[in-house]
C-alpha cells in the first residue's frame, strides 16, 4: 500500500499548535489540550475524521497517528 502526505503542509499545521510540540508551551502538560490540537491537525488531512469510528480518533489524536493520516489522507 501506498501512503501519501504533504509533508511541508503537515508541519505548517503542526507548529500552529505548540501544545503539540514545544515543552514549555503551558497547554503541552495537558493531554486533552494535544489531543484537541491533534484533532484540528486530522480535520487537515482526513475529510471524514468527524465521522470516523471513536476508537480510530482517539489513535490519531492520542498518539498523532501520522500512518493513519497518510492513509486517510485523498492524495
């Protein structure tokens, strides 16, 4: 299987949310914070991520499943 991402787009999406990325942002203690930023990442990428499965939002949201955005992702 083949994945595609946007790499330059990607990072452009991530770094609007220090939460994800920089440890002495004050919201990056806080993992509904990432989580919530992970989500508005996944809108990014993944068309239907409001109507995915809990299980599956939680993967990409808790851990910032990027394999998972690759595959969602319409390329």
């Amino acid at each position: 299987m083949t994945y595609c991402l946007d790499v330059e787009l990607f990072i452009s999406e991530v770094k609007k949310y220090p939460e994800i990325w920089d440890l002495n942002c004050e919201d990056h203690r806080y993992k509904s914070r990432k989580q919530q930023a992970w989500a508005e990442v996944a809108r990014v990428f993944i068309n239907d991520f409001d109507d995915m499965p809990e299980t599956e939002k939680l993967d990409v949201c808790k851990y910032g499943d990027r394999e998972r955005l690759c595959k969602r992702q319409n390329c």
